[in-house]
C-alpha cells in the first residue's frame, strides 16, 4: 500500500473520504486483489478514528470490493471471471439504451473524445486509455438526457476499471476499439437509433469476450506459476 492514500481533509464526510480513496485505489490497482487491510493500519495511514474506517469497509464489502479475510480484517476482492461478465451484461444493456435516447437527439459527440482515445492507445499508458474509454461511454450516457442511466452505472465502472486495468497492464487493448467508439458515435450523429445499439452491444459483448478471456488466461498463469514455485522447493529440498 502506497502513501498516496494518506492526507485527508478534516470535515463531516469522512467516511466517504475513505470510502472513495479506497475505492479509486482498488479500482487503479494501487490495491491489488487479495491484499489484506485492516482498521488499525488503515486509521493511522488515514490519521483517523478507527469508527469511519470501518464504516467505509462496510460499504466497500456490500459493494463487493472487499471481502472478509481469513483471520482478521478484510482483503480486496478477488478478480471473478463470471461477475465481470455479468457486469457487462448489465452495461451492455444501459449502453444501448444511453445510445438509444441519445440518437433519437442526434446528438454530436466532441470529437476531441475519439483524438483522445487514439493518442492514449498510442502511448500504451494503461491509465489514459481506461480514462479515455470511460470519458467516451460518460458522453454517451450525459447524451441520452437520462441522468440515471449514468448514476446506475457508475459503481459497475469501479469493477470494469479494475479487471481493464489488470489485463491491459500485460496485453494490449483491441485494436479495434475507437473504431468501434467512432462508429457509435456516427450513427448517434446520424440519428440511427437502431444502428447504434447494434452497434455498442456488439462492442461490449466483444470487449467482454476478449477482457474474460484474457482474465482467465492470467488467473491460469497465476496457479501454475504458483505451483510449479512449490514443486521447485519441494524437490529442492530433497
């Protein structure tokens, strides 16, 4: 854990102070899965009581961003190949229907969104390329004119950002994506409703296929490298 997540500012939120910058720690990676965290350590990283601590791991937990450890404490969540498909079958759904209600406006995205997204894929920075992704998905939902399409999503973009991020730190992203991301917006444009939600549910269940795929295949890696540490030692001390 780094000391990023230290300095707080002194006010009545606190526990949504530390609920977030956990939150965006986790999500970035800075807090990797199956890192224990406890009241005490994270109270004294924090300079706080110990009171709005735990309330803010409650709600990460319930969130499902952290889970009890053995012992004592909790640990961050476990990356799960099955809830992260399942949260793409939930974007998938808002998506088309943000699409939807934003090309029935024929509303223009800023084409600086789509410039963006190709530099950041350009660079490899994995951080900027996740960022573009989410700036390009936001300008669709604010689009659509439905303001809760954006605050039912937003808690599933937490868990998307994490297994993006895990991926994208050892593969590349697709490289059709801001093809993909353009296409969308041209038939938003052009106000064919139908096209753009053919459109962005094929992207997300192409983005979920590939990002599952490559999740499960790390997983894999992660077990058999495990294992074959364990047999070395084993047979190096016979």
């Amino acid at each position: 854990m780094t000391n990023t997540l230290l300095s707080l500012r002194s006010a009545p939120d606190l526990v949504e102070q530390i609920y977030a910058r956990l939150l965006d720690a986790i999500s970035e990676g800075t807090l990797v899965p199956g890192e224990r965290l406890t009241q005490e350590d994270l109270a004294q990283r924090f300079a706080v009581s110990r009171q709005p601590v735990l309330q803010a791991l409650r709600l990460l937990k319930k969130d499902g961003f952290v889970e009890d450890a053995p012992g004592r404490g909790v640990q961050v969540t476990q990356l799960d190949v099955d809830w992260i498909a399942q949260v793409y079958q939930v974007r998938g759904s808002l998506d088309a229907l943000a699409v939807r209600l934003a090309a029935e406006r024929a509303v223009v995205l800023d084409a600086a969104l789509m410039q963006h997204g190709r530099q950041a894929e350009q660079t490899r920075d994995v951080q900027a390329m996740i960022l573009a992704d989410l700036a390009f998905h936001r300008a669709i939902y604010q689009a659509s004119g439905n303001r809760l399409i954006e605050q039912s999503i937003a808690l599933h973009w937490h868990h998307l950002k994490r297994v993006m991020g895990a991926v994208l730190q050892s593969s590349h992203q697709r490289q059709t994506v801001w093809d993909e991301h353009e296409a969308i917006a041209q038939a938003i444009a052009a106000g064919d409703a139908d096209l753009a939600v053919r459109l962005v549910q094929e992207h997300a269940h192409e983005a979920s296929v590939q990002l599952t795929a490559r999740l499960v295949e790390q997983i894999h890696h992660r077990k058999t490298g495990a294992h074959h540490e364990t047999d070395t030692r084993t047979t190096g001390t016979i």
